[in-house]
C-alpha cells in the first residue's frame, strides 16, 4: 500500500499502485490508470478503499513515427518531456503543451489538455487520430473518428472512465526553430485584461496573463500578458535549448502572502514596460517545472488549484470582485483565452476566458470553492475537472448539461462503473 496524491498533495489515499512496461497486463481488474499525477485534485486517484491502480510511465515506447507526415503512435506513458526532447531538435513540437512537461500522453488525452494556443489550436485531442484502448470486459479496441465515434469523443476529457488508453496516434506540428520570440506588457486594470487578452489573440500563437490578487488597493488585479510565437529568422543561436534543471530541493518553509506580495510586485516592476525577447521553450511553456518539488512550498495540507471557464469577457471583472469581497486570496493566478469548443464531449474548454488559481488549503476552503462555483453557475461557466478536489456533486451537475450524454456512453461501455476515481464517486455518484 502506499499514500497517492495528485499535484495539489489533497487529498491524500492509501492505494495498491501497478506499475510495468506492460500496461495492458497491469490494467486488468484495476480501478483507473493513472499517468505522472501532474492533475492536482483526486482525478488520478482511487476511491478509499484499498482499490488498484495502473501507472502507466514504464509502458514509454513510441511505436511509430513519419518524418513526412508527423503521425506519431506511442504507448500512453510517453512523456511530453520525453517527446521535447526528441523532437525539438528535430525541428517538431506537440501541438498543445500543458503548463508542465512532466505529464503523459494519456493524461493529456484523458483530460484533454490545453495550452496558451487553445484559442488557435484547441486541445490536445483535437490533434488526436486515433487511441488504442482496453475496456473493462477486456477487449482491446482502436477508436477514431472512423470507428467507435462515440467512445472516441467521450474519452477526450473522459478523466480515464471510460477505458484503459493503451496508446495514442497524434499529429506532430513543425516549428520553424526551437526558440520563442515573446513580448510581454503590463495591464493595469481587471476590466482592460480580457479584451487586451483576445484581441493579442488575433495576432500571438500563444497568450497568456499571470494576475497579481494579492497587492493592495490599486495594485489588485494587476496583469502581465504574455505573447509568445515559435521564431524565425536569421538571428538565433545556433544551439538547441535546454530544459532547466531544477536545483534545489524546496526547504521545508511554507509559502506565505507576503512573500508572495514581494514576489508579485518584483514581477510587475519588472514588467511594468513592453518588453521583448527570445526565450527557451522550457521556459515560456513550463516556468514552474524549474522548480523541484513546487507544491511543497504550500506545506503538509497541501493546496488545491481552482480553474473555470467564463463565457462573457465581462464575467471576469466580476469574478475577481468576488475573490475580492470574500477575501479569497490566491497565491497564484493565471487567465486565458478559450476558443471553440473540441469534440471531447466532456473537455473543460469552452470560448471565453479561463482563469486558473492556487489556493492554499485551510479551514474555509470548501466555502471558497463552493462560492466561486456558485458564480460560474450563473454565469454558464464550468470547472476543470483535471484541477478539481472540492466541487460539490449539485455544482457539477447544474454547470455540466454534456453530463447525461457523456455518462450514456461511459455506461454503455461499463455497466458496473468498474472504472472509477475518488472524483467520480465525489461528482458523480460512483460506487466506493
Ligand atoms: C504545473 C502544472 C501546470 C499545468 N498546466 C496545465 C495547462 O496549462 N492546461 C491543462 O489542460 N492542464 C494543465 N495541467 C494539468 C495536467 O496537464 C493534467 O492534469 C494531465 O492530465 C496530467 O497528466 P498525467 O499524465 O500526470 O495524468 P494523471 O494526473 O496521472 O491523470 C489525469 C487523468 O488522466 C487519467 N489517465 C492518465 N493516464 C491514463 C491512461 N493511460 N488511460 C486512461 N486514463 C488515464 C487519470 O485516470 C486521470 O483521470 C497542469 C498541471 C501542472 C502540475
């Protein structure tokens, strides 16, 4: 038995883990499969119990690749890590790239990530041609647009209910070097973020705005949009980036407000005109990745980040005037643009805005959660299911109508609910 988490280290559950390169051999009679644990709530957890999980990394091979047409097939296990690593050099990216590399392609597919480029690229499934999978009665099947269309869809942003993904087949996208070219500028105000943040859109690959909630007075709601794009041109250096080695271990100090007050108003000084610049991929993709270890900082509690959807440009105001109010102070925050809805009929995004926030855990989180979930409900919005430990089974349901559709299918395929998470029994009533 050993102690599982997800990133946020909440909640914490005692679990079998089966690890091998033979994914399809460890996921008979499992719970869920599960990849590197990068999602931060209970998604990638069991239910309480004592259940059996399946850990995919080992099961890492690429199976397949065509320099002329980009088509990838690997073993879900694969890392993004990995395949940057392989690839950049080469001259290839993955089309869409989480805020950390340390993420496997079937938890890319299960939670059908997005990256700053959703407003041009969408998510990671909709560069997706085709899976293999193994389903609860044991049959391995391949599913595409062309065959099993529906199990296909609902295993995009599925979160791993509706099959084991035993491999992915997806669409490598040629960059032109390895390097970013990056502007960045200040916003001083909330109402200014999401108009400047779509209309950089029209012209930036990748955006993306890191919001400061918790300076004072003014200084609230403070931005950095950041714009980036692969470069081009003759005057880039002639070596091949290299991912930053995270160095230190974290020392056992937890993350305070202060600290992270200073930090923020060190950042926005810093940024507080249009800068430009060329900078690693590692860098504008993961800036957290390096650091080792980053979710200790938020102590033995651990922390939960918070990530929802907006509709209307004009939510986002309101949003934060809430955060406000109730004193909701996260220590990181992060907003995005949404573009069109993809073909996961359970994926997060939709157009609008997404903003992302860290909370440390303490005694009124729940409420927290339950108010800010309270006002995506109004506003038509949804949560991220990849991020979420806390949403309450009503809130799901009332902000997820795709949810009788998508559970249709799951059951279809498993009448039991054989596969389930600690999340499933949370939000959807799962058995134990
Ligand atoms: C620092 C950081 C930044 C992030 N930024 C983003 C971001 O910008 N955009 C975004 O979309 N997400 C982001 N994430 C979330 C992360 O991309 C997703 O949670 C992703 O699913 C994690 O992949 P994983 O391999 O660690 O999967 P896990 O966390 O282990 O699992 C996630 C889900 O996938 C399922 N799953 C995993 N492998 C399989 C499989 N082989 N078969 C069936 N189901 C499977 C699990 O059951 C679970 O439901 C971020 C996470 C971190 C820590």
């Amino acid at each position: 038995m050993k102690r599982l988490s997800g990133w946020g280290r909440y909640p914490q559950i005692e679990a079998h883990e089966r690890r091998s390169e033979d994914l399809a051999r460890i996921c008979e009679g499992v719970v869920l499969t599960r990849g590197l644990g990068r999602s931060y709530g209970d998604a990638s957890l069991p239910p309480a119990g004592g259940h059996t999980v399946a850990a995919s990394p080992l099961a890492d091979r690429i199976l397949e690749y065509s320099p002329a047409s980009g088509v990838l097939r690997a073993e879900a296990g694969l890392s993004l890590e990995a395949l940057n690593r392989s690839f950049l050099p080469r001259g290839c990216v993955v089309p869409v790239s989480p805020g950390t590399q340390h993420v496997t392609l079937g938890g890319m597919v299960a939670a059908d990530v997005h990256g700053k480029n959703h407003h041009v690229d969408g998510c990671f499934g909709e560069h997706v041609r085709r899976l293999v999978m193994l389903m609860p009665d044991g049959r391995i099947l391949e599913v595409s647009e062309n065959h099993e269309r529906e199990l296909f869809h609902a295993t995009l942003g599925g979160m791993g209910l509706t099959g084991h993904i035993l491999e992915v087949e997806f669409r490598m996208k040629p960059v032109p070097s390895p390097w970013i070219r990056t502007e960045t500028e200040p916003i001083a105000d909330l109402e200014a973020l999401a108009p400047r943040l779509s209309k950089a859109g029209e012209t930036w690959p990748y955006t993306v705005a890191w919001v400061d909630c918790l300076g004072r007075g003014a200084s609230y709601g403070r931005s950095v949009l950041i714009k980036g794009r692969w470069a081009d041109g003759g005057d880039l250096p002639g070596r091949t980036p290299q991912p930053t080695i995270p160095r230190r271990r974290p020392r056992p100090l937890r993350l305070r407000a202060w600290f992270v007050r200073l930090f923020n108003a060190l950042h926005h000084w810093r940024h507080k005109a249009r800068r430009s610049a060329l900078e690693s991929p590692y860098e504008f993709f993961y800036p957290l990745d390096g650091v080792r270890n980053w979710n200790r900082f938020y102590g033995k509690r651990g922390f939960t980040q918070y990530q929802c959807v907006l509709p209307e440009e004009t939510a986002l105001p309101r949003f934060f005037e809430l955060l406000r109010r109730e004193r909701i102070r996260p220590f990181l925050c992060v907003v995005k643009d949404c573009g069109a809805q993809g073909r996961g009929m359970l994926s997060f995004p939709r157009p609008g805005v997404t903003v992302a926030l860290d909370l440390p855990m303490h005694g009124t989180i729940q409420r927290e959660v339950d108010l800010m979930n309270e006002r995506v409900i109004e506003e038509g919005g949804r949560i991220y299911l990849a991020k979420d430990a806390l949403t309450r089974a009503e809130h799901f349901r009332a902000m997820e109508p795709r949810l009788d559709a998508w559970s249709r299918v799951r059951l279809k395929w498993d009448p039991e609910r054989t596969l389930r998470s600690a999340q499933s029994v949370r939000l959807l009533g799962d058995p134990a």
